[in-house]
C-alpha cells in the first residue's frame, strides 16, 4: 500500500506553561510520539509534510488558529483538504471552562494563555464555540479530533492576581458540541469528572499510552488499515483495564467506520484469536434482522450464518434456535442473554421492525448493566439508525467488497471477550 496519500494531521503538546501550572513533560512526549506513529512510513502512512507538529513555544493561540485554517484550506491557502480526505488532530494540553461572565464557556489553553483578565485569557485561548467553527469549515468527512487534556497535575495556582473563576476539565457537552456536522469523531481521554493520568514511571500518559499501541499494531488491521471504531475499542478495553477512575469518551456522527491510519504500513493484517473464549455463553453470536422481508432475509440465511459458522462460530438465529410455541419475546430475550454479542444487521427495513429495535434495545441495555460491549451492528444497507447505535461499533456490509473487508473483523470481535 502506497501510504495515507489523502490524510491530514495536526498534533499539538503544551506542557511548559509560563502562566500557569506547568504539565509533565510526557506531554510533550505523547505529541512526538503520535507525531511519529503518523509519519512513519511501516505504521500509520502519512506523507510528513501533511503533518503540522506544535509543541510548547510553537503552540500559541495563533499558530493553532492560522494550522486549523490551513486544513480548511480557504481561498486555496494552505493543504489541498477535500470532503474525501482523512484529517487527525491530536491535542494534549490544559483545557477547562470559564464559569461566569462575559466569557463564560470552554477553553483549550495554548502556550500564551494569560489569566490578567478574562479579555487577555480570550485573545489566546480557543472556545468551544470557535473551535467547533474551526472544525465545520475543514471540508473533510473523515474527521478525528483526539484530546488528552484534563491532566491530574490541573492548572495549579496562578502566577497572576486577577483572574477569571475558571474550572478545569472540559464536559461531555463540550465534546458532544464538536460533532456538529457529518464525518467527525472526538476522543477524549476521560469523562469531564475523571483526570488523564500519567503512570509513575511511563514515559506518555495512559491514554495515549494506549492510542500509540492501538497505531503501531495492536489494533485490528484487516484490509491493512486501522478504523476508528476498532482504534476506539483498543484504546477504552486497555486504559478502563488500567485504572476504574478513568473511561475514555467516544463522541461521533459517521457516515463510515472509515480508516483513520495503515496497519503496519500496510503491510499485514491483525492476527485473529483462534478460538473463542470459554465461558458462561451458549452462543458466539445472536443475529438480529428483519426475519420476514427481503433482501435481509435471504443474505443473513444464505450469507452471513454459513460464513460465521465455517469460523466455528456458534450462531443464534431465530429459525434454528427458537422454539416452537413459545412466546417471540421471551426467546429473543433468551437468545440475547445466552449470547456473547447480539449483532444487529441493520437496514430500512430493520429500523421500521418492532421486533428488531426490542431486540436492539434489550442488547443496548444489558450492556450498560453489565458495562461489558456486548451488542454489534452491521450496516447492511445505507439507513439512519438511533443515536445509540451510532454512537457504536458497527461494520460496513453493503456491497460485496466492504462484505469481504469487514466479515474477518466481525469474526474477531465475536471471538473476543467483551
């Protein structure tokens, strides 16, 4: 594969405040690192000069302005981003909120942030609302904004005496903000009542710990790239693993599960588990579709179960697995607890069934109570489906070509523990 000819990055680390509390210096290492990963030519496949690096002095208020401007690529000035091109902003720095006033509202906070008053802290720190308008003019429907802010050290006491009443840490709400328009996707390393956390003795913070694995390997890489649901899901299983008081945060409205980085050049695709795991389960998988109309029908039955069950996937489907006279509900309610994942294959025709949205539902549900990932979709056909699905992982199977990409990750993920 030639490299991610069509992909744009910006990666900014601020650590060396002069006004406030300085970061460890890790977060300046996270941001060479994601730098790195990004360029290097056997890993995520960016061309170099499509990638902007700020770090500490680099990374005013202006220059972070004048880098988004240059991915929005105004009048012609800056890269040749288009709605086809793949842009990845990674940030690690302060950011938290302005909680009264003029100003009032959320920040980044770039090197030259100045707390004298809350005009001279306006001039460089970037709000939510102009950083959102930053983002809706880059073109790109395949948009990723990573944040690692939100760090334990916080912003410390300030050097100057008259201040804004500031709060640090960003909301769920500000992150939700972001998402305005199609094709974007925000990570963030925690939720607004958590910290990012560097480990005594790591050289980068958890969760970018976790982000430069999940690019250099050890995420899924079928097709040779890695996607962003399957770079999300690495890095949340991994840092949740690590620490109970820090959950990555997942925000997107997507047209695609699109590439965001090569696997390993790609050169090579992820190892698949051998088997799946032994446990309490009667079943790998339980398929929920729209039993009575075509196409669904007859591609989940001469399709999508052989193909899961040549994998030695045990395959919960209604025809072969509920029993008769029993009542609907109750066997999609057994199906759905006796399986390791539900799988939704999802359509037109799927949104307007009853059954398929409880089946949905009772899925969508037992992962929240159990806080274990145990419901898939797979787009079968082009249709909007409920937030919560969206805001999941799903698989794109809509034509032969993304059937063939996508079966040996749905394989994978049906063989991993959730």
């Amino acid at each position: 594969m030639s490299g991610m000819k069509n992909a744009f990055a910006l990666v900014v680390g601020v650590a060396n405040y002069p006004n406030i509390n300085p970061l460890p210096e890790t977060v300046l290492e996270d941001a060479r690192k994601v730098h790195e990963a990004l360029v290097d030519p056997n890993l995520g496949g960016y061309q170099p000069k499509n990638v902007q690096l700020l770090l500490d002095k680099q990374a005013t208020g202006g220059a972070i302005r004048r880098a988004l401007a240059s991915l929005a690529n105004k009048n012609g000035q800056g890269f040749n981003v288009n709605e086809d091109s793949t842009v990845f902003f990674y940030v690690s720095s302060h950011g938290g909120r302005i909680e009264t006033g003029a100003h009032a509202g959320e920040y980044l906070l770039p090197f030259d942030v100045d707390f004298t008053s809350e005009e001279s802290f306006n001039d460089a720190a970037i709000s939510g609302a102009e950083f959102s308008e930053a983002l809706s003019a880059i073109p790109a429907r395949k948009l990723v904004v990573a944040f690692d802010c939100c760090h334990s050290s916080g912003i410390g006491t300030l050097k100057r005496a008259r201040r804004p009443a500031y709060k640090e840490r960003l909301s769920e709400r500000y992150y939700e903000s972001l998402t305005k328009g199609r094709g974007k996707v925000i990570l963030a390393s925690s939720r607004s009542d958590e910290y990012s956390y560097v480990e005594p003795g790591a050289s980068n913070s958890l969760f970018t710990e976790h982000l430069l694995a999940g690019l250099r390997g050890g995420a899924p890489g079928a097709g040779g790239v890695i996607r962003i649901f399957d770079l999300y899901d690495y890095v949340q299983q991994r840092v949740t693993a690590a620490r109970d008081d820090q959950h990555p945060i997942f925000k997107a409205v997507l047209e695609e599960n699109f590439p965001v980085a090569l696997y390993a050049g790609g050169k090579a695709a992820a190892p698949m588990p051998a088997a799946p795991p032994a446990d309490k389960y009667a079943y790998d998988a339980f398929i929920s579709y729209v039993s009575k109309k075509e196409p669904d029908k007859t591609w989940v039955r001469k399709t999508l179960v052989p193909a899961l069950k040549a994998e030695g996937l045990r395959v919960c489907v209604d025809f072969a697995c509920f029993e008769p006279g029993s009542y609907v509900v109750h066997e999609m309610e057994r199906a759905v607890e006796e399986s390791r994942y539900t799988v939704s294959v999802l359509s037109p025709k799927y949104l307007e069934s009853g059954f398929g949205e409880f089946e949905e539902t009772l899925a969508q549900h037992l992962s929240l109570e159990e806080r274990k990932k145990r419901y898939l979709g797979i787009m079968r056909e082009s249709c909007e489906p409920s937030l919560r699905v969206r805001a999941r992982y799903w698989l794109e199977m809509t034509d032969d070509d993304e059937y063939q990409i996508n079966l040996p990750r749905l394989v994978q993920q049906l063989r991993q523990v959730p």
